[in-house]
C-alpha cells in the first residue's frame, strides 16, 4: 500500500489549469484520489495491466500544461493514462524518491510476471539428528583402504572384524575388544560411526567405522565360525553337572547351619 500527498492538475475552464494538493492512496489494485480534507473522494482509477499506464513528463510536456510552483523547484510530474475510462490524471511529487514510489507503486505488473515467479515450496524440517551428531567423532588410527563387508551367512548377516579396541564414551556407544566379530547393523553415518551388535556383551551399540576391519571375501567361512562361536558361547546354558553341585553344596550348608542353632558345635561340612 502507497499512501501520501500529491499535486494533481485541475484544467481550466476559460485559460490555464491550476494543481491542486490532494490525499492519495493505491490499495487493491486502486488509486483513490481524497480533497485536501481528505473527506471527499475526487477520483478512482483501476490499476490494470493492459489498460492502465504510469510515466514521467518530459521537460516540453510541463512546460505545456504548466508548472506547480507549490510542489518546489525539485518537483518531478507524471502522468497516469486510464483507457478504459478515457481519462488521464497529472501529478507533481515534491521530490524524486516521492516520485519513483508513486510510479512503482501504479504502473501495474502484468499478469504474465506474476505467473513466472519461482515460489518456494514448503520446508521440510530436518530429520531428528543423533546425540553422535553433536560432538565430533574420535580419533581415528591409520587404516588401509577397506572393502566393503561381505554377508557371510545364510540368513544374510553382514560381519566384520574389530581391528583396534574401542571404550564406550557415551550411552549409545558399545565396548569391541580387538579381533572381536560383530554384525554390522547400520552406517557408516555422516560422522563415520557405525551400528554393530556383539554377541560378546549381548547388546548392540555404535563404534568408529575406522576400526573395524572388513570380512575378507577370500575367508568368510572363518568369520561365520567364530559368530558361531561366539553366539553359541553368549547363549550357553550353565552346565547341568556345575549347577547340580552348587545345589548340593546350598543344601549341606542349610543343615550345618540348622544344627549351630540347636547348639551342636561339632556341626560342619565334611571336607
């Protein structure tokens, strides 16, 4: 919306025009012309593309119609052509800047130019970052370039090998001695960790990508052998023979203890 004063040329009837100040406001494709009182509107004009047009006098036109000694010395005229009511309307600004804002503001943009803007489309919030995200990652050693790991078992596991040990710093991340296999879950990240899961601890947990070391194509067998193991040991049963003897042990020590309390201090378990 452009609002302010302007000089408008009022002809006359017998010899001359005279300016007149008044109140003017472009609004919703509207110039709406206000008396100096601003409570009586003298004109409307729609503002369109192909009918309305906005441009500046040139020197011999003011001389013509006639300068506004009210508007100053550095008064800039312009010229507002309705076609479609067949009318055009004579402005004078105070000053330049006054000028070039007014004409922005009535000289329509064609239709063709709206259309032709790049509108942005809706943002798409970032994904939800890790805590690994926000600090950096560790040191990594020295590694020699590493293939991809291969799936080395049936159910299409990928394995690989921890090169170096790894300590845990934070909740998400898990302990991996050296030589230990793992089943590599996910990643590498953009920071360079990786999700593995070790049947050694029983849980699973982010390491450095850098220390593991990947299955060699040529030996998966070796590497499906020692999950194998692995898992089998995590997941063994205590043995019958040493849990029946912890029984026996339990029960023996429940009667010497039984007869201490009835005074007997000869009560022990024979060795």
């Amino acid at each position: 919306m452009q609002e302010g004063w302007l000089w408008e040329r009022r002809p006359g009837r017998l010899y001359g025009s005279t300016w007149k100040r008044r109140w003017c406001e472009v609004n919703g494709g509207r110039l709406r012309v206000y008396d100096a009182n601003k409570a009586r509107e003298v004109a409307t004009i729609h503002i369109r593309a192909e009918t309305t047009l906005c441009d500046r006098l040139t020197e011999d036109e003011v001389r013509r119609v006639g300068r506004a000694p009210q508007a100053g010395a550095a008064a800039v005229y312009f010229r507002l052509v309705d076609r479609v009511g067949g009318r055009s309307l004579d402005f004078a600004a105070e000053s330049e800047a006054d000028a070039a804002r007014w004409i922005a503001a009535i000289t329509p943009t064609p239709v063709g130019d709206l259309l032709s803007f790049d509108v942005p489309g809706p943002v798409q919030p970032p994904p939800p970052l890790r805590p690994s995200l926000s600090q950096p990652p560790p040191p990594q050693p020295p590694q020699p370039a590493r293939q991809p790991s291969e799936p080395v078992l049936a159910t299409g596991r990928v394995l690989a090998t921890v090169a170096h040990a790894w300590k845990a710093n934070e909740p998400w991340q898990i302990d991996a001695d050296a030589e230990e296999v793992v089943e590599v879950l996910g990643g590498p990240d953009q920071d360079g960790w990786v999700e593995v899961r070790s049947p050694r601890r029983g849980g699973s947990g982010a390491i450095p990508a850098s220390y593991l070391a990947s299955t060699a194509p040529d030996a998966p067998g070796a590497a499906a052998e020692a999950w194998e193991r692995a898992t089998e040991t995590a997941a063994r049963p205590p043995r019958p023979e040493a849990a029946e003897s912890d029984q026996h042990e339990r029960v023996a020590q429940e009667y010497i203890d039984a007869r201490q309390r009835w005074g007997d201090p000869q009560a022990h378990i024979p060795e």
